[in-house]
C-alpha cells in the first residue's frame, strides 16, 4: 500500500434532525467538515462531527460514535467501503457519457426522497429473444411440499398439487391454513390489484398484500434456486420497459409495481406531481423529482434538483481515481470525495454540484 501523490478531501455535512434518513438539499442547517485523508482511516460521525478515526480501537471506546466508511489508499486511487448502514450514490452529482446521472441496472435499489424502488427487470429490446420465462410458469420450479403432508388449499379446499398450480406457503401461516395454490392465490391477489395506464405507464399497486390471517406480507416471487415464478402475474409491454418493484418496511409504504414502457426520445417524468408519468404519492417526493430516459438502449435516470435527492444504493468498495470526486450519502451524513486540486473552504453549493 502506497500513499497517493494527492490527499483524498472529504466533505462532510451532517444535520441533527433525522427525519427517515432524508437529506434536504436545500437546508442550510448543516454541519460542515473538510477532512484531509492520506491514510487508510475509518470515517466516524459522533453528534455532528464527522471526523476520521486511524485505529479500529479508538472507536470502540465510545458507543455513539457511529462508522460511515472505511478509506483507504491504494496506489494513486482510494477505495471506500460502507460500514453497517447502507451507502448510497447521490444521482444529480453522478455523470455518464449520455449527460447527468445513473445508468440503471438490473438488481439496483433507488430510493426517491424516502421511498426505495428495486429495479426488478430491464427490458431494452422489443423484440427480446429471451421472452420473459415467468409469463407462462407450466415450468415452474416452486417448492411442492412434501408429499407427506396432507395440503390442502386454504381457498378451494382441493388436495390436487400439481407443477403447473403446486400448493405453496407463502405466508407465516401453519396448519390446516398452511397451503394455498399458486393460481388461487394469484387470482386472490388479482382482485385486490388496482392499475392505472398512462401514455408510457403502467401502475399496479394493491392496497395491502399481506395475508389477511397472520399479516405477514405475501413475497413478490417464490421459488428457489434462481428460477423463480412471480405471484404476480402481469402483463408486460411490447417496447423497452423497465419494472420498479416498491420495497417498504412498513404497511402503507406503496407497495406497488410500475411497468414503465419507454421508447426514444419519451422522458418519464417520476414525482409526487399530478402530471408526472410515474406517480409517487408520498410527501418526501418532490413534485417533479426524476427523470427516466432511454438512451442507446440503456435507462438513464437523472435527479430533477429534487428536495430530498435520488439516490442509488452501493453494496461493492468505490475506487476514486486521481482527478475525480464522488459523492455518497450514509445515514445522516452527505460525504463527498475528491482527489481534485481543491481550494480550501467548504460550501454546501458545492457539496451538491
Ligand atoms: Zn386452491
Ligand atoms: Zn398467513
């Protein structure tokens, strides 16, 4: 391991009011902190100080501090790896060679304000080859419960267990409520689905999918072994679409699909706002938030200078090169990283440009 020939510049902001972990990124009531890094260090937040911590040991003499990340030099570059709590781009300081912003993929949680969508399917050419294998499941590979038991289907009262409609469980119940078929529970979960159709969207949400007898909520697929068949069988577009799946902790979060079906030149406009395409009906979402292209075959979403940020969730290490920056959000802190000649001084202007 060998010191860079420039220093890593953190930028810290830090509020106090934590509020679902939202940033307002346009408050100027915040914590500010300019950090030189030349060594590999723990970057911790104690109150609303951010400060950089060089031994493991230090930090564990006091149990409110809480670790952000770990930094290290790697050569001229720096890498940095989240700690416990989940670390996040923030989209309107990213850039690709199509413009401003994130190119989507496959598996990325985003989260828009407080609300966190998984992008559960991408979609880029019409006439895709691999069709969508979940559309017809008479190959289905769900768990068929072990012929011991005696099942029976909890809606239709029938013992008949077969692959193309097994009996499930896909909830905490036991017993003699223990099992239901996967066609009867799809069409169960059919009647409760709304949907709304707009020129380049579709909506399905259900007001609530939780298992009306042990409220535990039902699981968008099942299955095992990577093959897995939805329970929620809805119909997909012919152009390029990209599926947002609503992930949410608690009961009212939307716990909704959007199929949004885009085709050159259309922007998706993603916001809380009566005129947006994908409507976000949550406070923390701004009226026009995000905006979701299509360019070159790829799906580039761009945050529309919204209050609370867009943000996409980072799982592996972040390599900063030398005359780059990032910028990441974790818990209640924004941190930025720069290996960029810096002037001194810090603003919160350029903590969001
Ligand atoms: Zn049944
Ligand atoms: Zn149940």
């Amino acid at each position: 391991m060998k010191n860079s020939n420039l220093p890593l510049v953190v930028k810290a902001v830090t509020w106090s009011r934590d509020s679902h972990g939202l940033y307002d990124y346009e408050s100027r009531n915040v914590h500010k902190k300019l950090i030189q890094v030349t060594k590999p260090c723990v970057l911790t937040r104690l109150g609303n100080e951010v400060s950089q911590t060089l031994s493991q040991f230090d930090m564990k003499q006091a149990n409110e501090i809480d670790p952000l990340c770990h930094i290290d030099p790697v050569n001229t570059d720096f890498t940095v790896q989240g700690c416990s709590d989940t670390m996040w781009m923030v989209i309107r300081t990213m850039r690709t060679k199509y413009g401003p912003g994130y190119l989507l993929k496959e598996g990325d949680t985003i989260k828009l304000g407080r609300v966190c969508y998984k992008v559960s399917l991408l979609r880029s050419h019409s006439d895709d080859s691999l069709s969508d294998k979940t559309q017809d499941s008479d190959e289905s590979d769900v768990e068929i419960p072990n012929e011991r038991e005696t099942g029976i289907c909890r809606i239709c009262l029938n013992s008949d267990s077969e692959t193309a409609n097994p009996l499930i469980s896909p909830c905490k119940c036991a017993g003699s409520m223990k099992y239901i078929h996967l066609l009867c529970l799809r069409q169960w979960l059919n009647s409760r689905m709304q949907s709304r159709v707009t020129e380049n969207c579709i909506t399905y949400s259900w007001k609530s999918i939780d298992c009306e007898i042990c409220k535990s909520c039902f699981p968008f697929s099942i299955g095992n072994t990577g093959k897995e068949t939805e329970l929620f069988k809805i119909q997909k577009p012919e152009t390029p679409f990209i599926v947002l799946e609503g992930v949410g902790n608690d009961k009212n979060s939307n716990r909704g699909v959007h199929i949004v079906s885009v085709t050159n030149g259309n922007d998706i406009t993603l916001g809380r706002g009566h005129e947006a395409n994908v409507r976000i009906s949550d406070i923390s979402v701004s009226r026009c938030h995000a905006t979701l292209k299509f360019v070159d075959g790829r799906f580039l979403i761009e945050d529309n200078n919204s209050k609370f940020g867009t943000l996409v969730n980072i799982c592996e290490k972040i390599i900063i090169k030398p005359l780059s920056s990032v910028v990441v959000q974790i818990g209640r802190t924004v941190v930025s990283f720069s290996t960029r000649i810096q002037q001194q001084g810090i603003d919160s202007n350029d903590i969001m440009n």
